[in-house]
C-alpha cells in the first residue's frame, strides 16, 4: 500500500504570539469559582423560594406574585450566568 506524503505547513508570519497565548491560558482569578458558586446557588435559591411562596392563594412576596411567570425567566437567567461562568472557568 502506498504511503501518503506528509506536507510541510508554511511557515507563520512572526508576531507576539507568545504574549497572546500567555494570556488567553491564564488562570482564572481564586475569587472565580467562589463568585460562580453564589450565582448558581442564588438562581436556585430564587427558584425555591418562589416555589414555596406561590403555593396558596395569599402570596408572601408581592413582588414575586406581580411578576407572575417572569420568575421563571429570571430564575433560570441567573442560573444560565452562573453556567457560562462555569464554562469559561479555567
């Protein structure tokens, strides 16, 4: 069977790559995945207590109650940053 040939690959214009790369592979901040755990779990806590007050007919929390099913949105919102966060944690 006949070996496929290997083709050199051009060789790159000479820039500051190394200053680019240094920083796009820095670590994140210690402060990072603290703040990332604190929007997760205020998503999750505006979740539950939405729950546990919109059950009955007398709602605890006006606010909560005038929003209706906006609550959703910013429940879930707050956890969707939260995620983002925890993709971009290095």
């Amino acid at each position: 069977m006949p070996k496929s040939k290997v083709r050199k690959k051009a060789d790159a214009p000479a820039r500051s790559a190394s200053s680019t790369a240094t920083r796009a592979l820095a670590p994140s901040p210690a402060w990072y995945p603290i703040v990332m755990a604190v929007v997760l779990l205020l998503g999750l806590a505006y979740m539950v207590v939405y729950y546990l007050t919109s059950s009955g007919t007398d709602p605890h929390i006006p606010i909560m109650a005038g929003l209706g099913s906006w609550n959703f949105a910013i429940g879930f919102g707050v956890m969707l940053l939260g995620l983002v966060m925890a993709v971009r944690w290095r």
